[in-house]
C-alpha cells in the first residue's frame, strides 16, 4: 500500500473516472498499491457513514505512515 485517499480526491495518484466531483459519495475512499502490480482498490463503507470513513482513511493513513517508519 502507498497511499490512501477519498474517491473523489483531485491529488489522487489516479484520478477515478467512475465518479464526478458534483456526484462524490463521502463513504468511498481508494487505496493505491504499488507493488507487486500498481492498482487502486475502490473502496465504501456500507451504511454511507461518512465519519466512519474519513475514520478509515485516517486509520489506514497512519499506519502506512508507521510501517514506512520501521522499514527505513
């Protein structure tokens, strides 16, 4: 995992096409994967709780941020 962002995020490393900005869902977020083979998972939480999500990304966040700590 690289990076971590919410679906409709202009500084996205992959701008998601399948969603305009006038129709952002705040309960989507995508997390981006370089290795082994670049993707973007596209991800949602179920009850549309956008707390719960910016929750996630913030969770998801800080421990991208730890593990690239302990590897340098």
């Amino acid at each position: 995992m690289t990076n971590v962002y919410f679906h409709y995020d202009e500084n996205a490393p992959t701008v998601s096409k399948r969603i305009a900005l006038k129709d952002k869902d705040e309960s989507r977020f995508d997390v981006y994967v370089s290795k082994p083979i670049p993707r973007a998972f596209m991800l949602k939480v179920d009850n549309e709780n956008v707390w719960e999500a910016e929750d996630w990304v913030n969770v998801i966040k800080a421990k991208l941020k730890e593990y690239h700590e302990d590897i340098v």
